[in-house]
C-alpha cells in the first residue's frame, strides 16, 4: 500500500511540474540549484555553430552563464570568462586544475580547485575576493541555497566532507562528515541539501544548521549526483544501476538495475515533464517514465556518455564522448540533429535564450544558435 500511495504522489507531482522558472541565465551547473537539467523555453528546430574560441589546455569543466558572460575552467586552473560574442573578457589562474563548472551567485564567480581551495572571483574584473581550504582536491561543483536573507555555499571534497560557507565572507559555516569522497555536487530543493558519496549512501541536510536529517543507503559507490524534483531523488551508480527515491518516506519508488553490459552512472538524470533522461558509460542514453521508472526508448552513440543532457518539452540535448553534440525528440528519441566536434565530449552543456554551449575535451567552446537571430 505504501508502494501504491508514493507512486501516485509522485505522478501527480511530475504531471503538474512544468520544471524551473523561466530565467536568461544558466548560471549553476545543470541552470538550477536542482540540477535538474530542465530548461522551460525550447532549443533552435535547426542550431549551427556561431562562434568557437579555443583556450589551448583539456579541460572537463562545463560551461555557466551569467550577464551575458560564459565561465569555465580547464585542467591547467584557468579560470576563463568569455564574452557573448566569444571574445576573452579576463582569466584567473588558480594554478591548480579546475575539474568542474564554475557557479555565479551575486557578483562572485565560485568554483573548487584540485588543489582544494574554493575561491569567489569578481564576476566583473577577475580579481579574487575570498578562498576557503579543504583538506583536499574539489572535483565536484559547488552549489547555493538560499532561505529568507540568509544563503550559503555548498561544495564537497575529498577530505570525507561536505562543506558550507559563507558567501560573502567564505567562512566556514558548518561541515557534515561521510565515510568517503564526495565527488559530485551537491542537488538542493525544498529546505534539503542532498548528495551522495563514495561511502554508497544519500545524506539529507538541514541547510541552515547542517545537521543531518536522513541517510539512505544504496551501498555502491555514487560519483555523481541526484536530480531533485518534488520529494524525489533520481541518480545513478558506478555499477550502472538508475534509481528514484523518496525523500520524504525514504523509500525506494523505483530501481532499474545493471544488466551485464552497463556502465557506471557519471551522469545526473535531466528530470521534468514527467521524463527522467540519462547517460551512462554503456554508450546509451536512457529516457524513463519518472513516476514509474519504465523505459520508454534509448539511443545508442558511439561513446561513453559522461556529460549530463538538458531536456526541454520537445527535446533532449546532450553530448557523448564520441564528439558528438544531439538534439532528440523527447517523445520517442529519434534524432533531430547532430553536430561532430572533432574531440570527445565529457562535460554538460549550458543553455541561455535559444542559444547552447559545449566545451570539448580539447578546450574549445562552441556557441550554437540559430544565425537568422530568431528566439526559441
């Protein structure tokens, strides 16, 4: 009966969802504290390549916008801002790699280093305003909530910690221990932080006080991080097995297990309008009933797929270490478009006013859009 109960709540939750708020930025890794990969305008119908500029070094960071500006870091710990039109606005050398996406929140740029360190750069003019040292490498994004006047930057790291600062000041405001890395970023919604670790575990907490609400153990490794919709977590782990859980209930509403040829789950789901959308190292990008966890197609690519799609009511848009850049229908997942980058494709893209931005493994950004200029 409990089974029945949660699966009809969290039918009728997807159903009314229409996802995130309408917003001209994509200023968090995924566009919202979430991570749901949703965005609520649509893709261009036939997207081509505008502009691409090359910062010279590999990288696996993603891409973020904020103001008309893009940021991204790249594996020699440059961090690079890049104006709209794909000219370099300023770089911030951290001198140290930077693995993941950056964050804009207010006039900060934030991102973790390998070095351990989480620095606030001036969106502005790049200069450094506030650092704060775990005890080691950040692989993960960081993330922020906010409640009431108060906010708070969350960020995990090797060092067995999630970590919260203070945005302004970058002052520790609490920690809560794991068992093990935490190497993904950190999901946020509805008063709860929610992430997983290396310990195999889901940890609920208290963005206010950091204590820890709840656990729930998957008891394999879980390097990247849950998509938040409603009361429920969606995620993958490294042994290819796909999950939905209830935060509420603790309950497992659905669990698509590991066949013999899946792959780890590097990828977080892109979850909305009542579809739960994910790439896994087997080479296939799966599209789930949310509420059920049925399947209700795939598409194989020529690649491990390790970067995180971004859905829209009518389409998916995601990247595969085969060089390619898709566009799918949502409702059957045939294929709308493609484009081949030339190099293997690890990170996520970034979506803003019917533009989207790629960043290759060789450290190319590539803006797409539509060249007459017209709006989706």
């Amino acid at each position: 009966m409990i089974k029945i109960v949660i699966f009809f709540f969290c039918l009728f939750s997807f159903l009314i969802s229409n996802a995130q708020g309408n917003s001209t930025d994509w200023p968090l890794f995924r566009g919202t504290a979430d991570l749901s990969g949703n965005y609520t305008s649509d893709l261009p119908s036939n997207p081509q390549l505008i502009w691409s500029i090359s910062s010279g070094v590999r990288t696996k960071s993603s891409p973020v916008l904020s103001d008309g500006t893009i940021f991204f870091g790249n594996d020699k710990g440059t961090l690079n801002a890049v104006n709209s039109d794909g000219k370099i606005k300023w770089k911030f050398e951290a001198g140290s790699a930077i693995d993941a996406a950056p964050m804009v929140f207010g006039k900060k740029v934030i991102f973790g280093s390998s070095d351990g360190i989480l620095r606030a750069i001036d969106k502005v003019s790049g200069k450094l305003i506030w650092s704060y040292t775990t005890d080691n490498q950040i692989v993960g994004s960081a993330n922020v909530w906010v409640t009431g006047k108060k906010s708070g930057i969350v960020v995990g790291s090797y060092d067995y910690f999630l970590h919260c600062v203070d945005p302004e000041t970058g002052q520790s405001l609490w920690k809560v221990e794991t068992e093990n890395y935490v190497n993904g970023t950190p999901a946020i919604l509805n008063g709860k932080v929610v992430f997983g670790g290396c310990d195999g575990m889901i940890r609920i907490v208290d963005p206010l006080t950091g204590q820890q609400k709840d656990t729930i153990t998957i008891g394999v490794y879980i390097a990247s991080s849950p998509a938040l919709s409603h009361d429920c977590a969606f995620f993958g782990d490294y042994e290819g097995t796909k999950y939905c859980v209830n935060l509420v209930s603790k309950k497992i509403v659905w669990k698509i297990a590991a066949g013999e040829e899946s792959g780890a789950i590097m990828a977080i789901p892109a979850v909305g309008y009542n579809y739960a959308v994910i790439g896994s190292e087997d080479k296939n990008l799966y599209c789930y009933n949310a509420a059920d966890g049925k399947l209700l197609w795939k598409f194989r690519t020529n690649g491990r797929i390790t970067g995180s799609a971004v859905i829209t009511s009518t389409k998916v848009l995601f990247t595969g270490m085969d060089g390619n850049v898709y566009i799918l229908n949502i409702e059957d997942g045939k294929k709308l478009w493609s484009f081949n980058s030339g190099s293997p494709i690890s990170s996520s893209p970034a979506v803003n006013n019917g533009m989207f931005y790629v960043l290759t493994d060789d450290g190319r950004l590539l803006a797409f859009g539509d060249k007459t200029g017209k709006k989706t």
